[in-house]
C-alpha cells in the first residue's frame, strides 16, 4: 500500500471519530425550549395520585387521604344535625355583585380587590347562603353560624377545601367581643336565618359544591355531611 492510500485512510477513520463524538454530545445535552435549557422534564402522562387534574383552580386545597361517604352526600335542602343544632341551607347566590348587603358586614379577602360598592374586580366569585339554624337541644346554646365549610368532592369521593373562611354575616350578634360576631345564642327550640357568604374562585364555582358541617380537623369523620348546593 503506497503512501497516498495510507493518509486517505488515516483520514477517514479521524473522520469517523469525530462524527461519533459529536452525536454522543448532543445526545447529552439537556433540553431546550424557547431558549429555556430544561434538565429535568416531567410529563403528566405518568400522574398516579389518582386527583384529577382539571377540577377548579391551581390552588384547590385537596385534604390529603380522606374521602366522603356516599351516603352522606345529600341533597340540596336536606337538613343537617350536629351538635344538636340543626343546619338547612334556604337559597345560594353565587354572584361578583356584593348587590344592597350592609358593606361594614364584609371582611373583604379577595386577592384582586373590590370597589367602593364591595363588588369584585377579579377571578373571584361571592357564594351567599341563606341558612336556618335551629336548637334542637333543651337548653339554651351558642351557635356559630361560620361552621360550615364549602367543599368539593372528586369522582373518587375524595374531598377538596374550597372555603373554609366566611367574608360576610348579615346580622352581627353583640353578646361578645368582636371575634364572636358571627355567633349566636338560641334559646331551646329556637331558630334564626342568616345569610353567610364565601369568597371561591372562578373555576370552582363551576364545578358541583357541597356545604359541610362536621369535624374540620378530619374531613372524613363517619358523621360529616355535606349538603349539595344545587338542586
């Protein structure tokens, strides 16, 4: 082999070693998007948490491992018993228009803001309900008409905080400090309405919601119910 076919050769082979190399380092480098290098991509395609990706907003607060009993999601208009007082939602609003409400009632928490007239500005949505508290007890008892706790629950039953904070009463009790306004005192038998307001966003309002009264501090106690507040 003369000379010349040798260099040809030693040419091609550094050729060879040259085109592996470099398809090795662009195998390796990170992915690009929009000029952003992203390392450490993650598909939903492999989402196993079994919650459902598309209920309400981003925020949906999900109460991690407790699940509603179907038998004791009812129907709007049921009535509630706990504690020996009785819970039975009359009428729900849901509304950006605070409407002829007493403005020095609402503790306005909404995250975009409101008018002069307690409208809102933003992603946000009042849901009023008007409820009937009654003692079912025989002696006299203090009630807290911001008991309640607006819910969603997913098609597997599991439980989601929507609201737990009321932003609006439209009659304060004065039997106490200003940390009680929204209780109230019943004497046995006695009943008082109240309109109670929720502050929930948008997207959530769209979706099926449920009053709950019951323990808070376990969603899934076995004598939580959650009323629907749609017919």
């Amino acid at each position: 082999m003369n000379h010349n076919n040798k260099y040809a050769i030693f040419c091609v082979i550094i050729m060879i070693t040259l085109s592996m190399s470099a398809c090795s380092a662009k195998q390796s480098e990170p992915q690009k998007s929009n000029g952003i290098i992203q390392e450490n991509q993650v598909s939903d395609e492999g989402n196993t948490d079994g919650k459902p990706q598309d209920i309400g907003s981003p925020d949906v607060e999900y109460v991690d491992d407790e699940y509603a009993m179907s038998d004791n999601l009812l129907p709007f208009g049921s009535e509630i018993v706990y504690e020996d007082i009785s819970y039975k939602v009359l009428n729900v609003e849901k509304t950006k228009k605070f409407g002829g409400r007493i403005r020095n009632n609402l503790n306005d928490l909404s995250f975009e803001g409101i008018d002069s007239e307690g409208n809102l500005k933003g992603n946000e949505t009042y849901v009023f309900l008007k409820i009937c508290f009654t003692n079912t007890s025989e002696k006299e008892k203090e009630i807290y008409r911001n008991q309640g706790v607006i819910t969603g629950i997913a098609e597997d039953f599991q439980i989601f905080q929507l609201s737990a904070d009321t932003v609006y009463i439209d009659q304060f009790w004065n039997g106490g400090d200003e940390s009680s306004v929204q209780h109230y005192v019943l004497k046995p038998g006695e009943s008082v309405e109240s309109e109670v307001g929720y502050l929930l966003q948008d997207a959530d309002v769209q979706g099926k919601l449920y009053y709950m009264i019951g323990d808070t501090s376990e969603y899934d106690d076995i004598d939580n119910k959650f009323v629907a507040l749609e017919e």
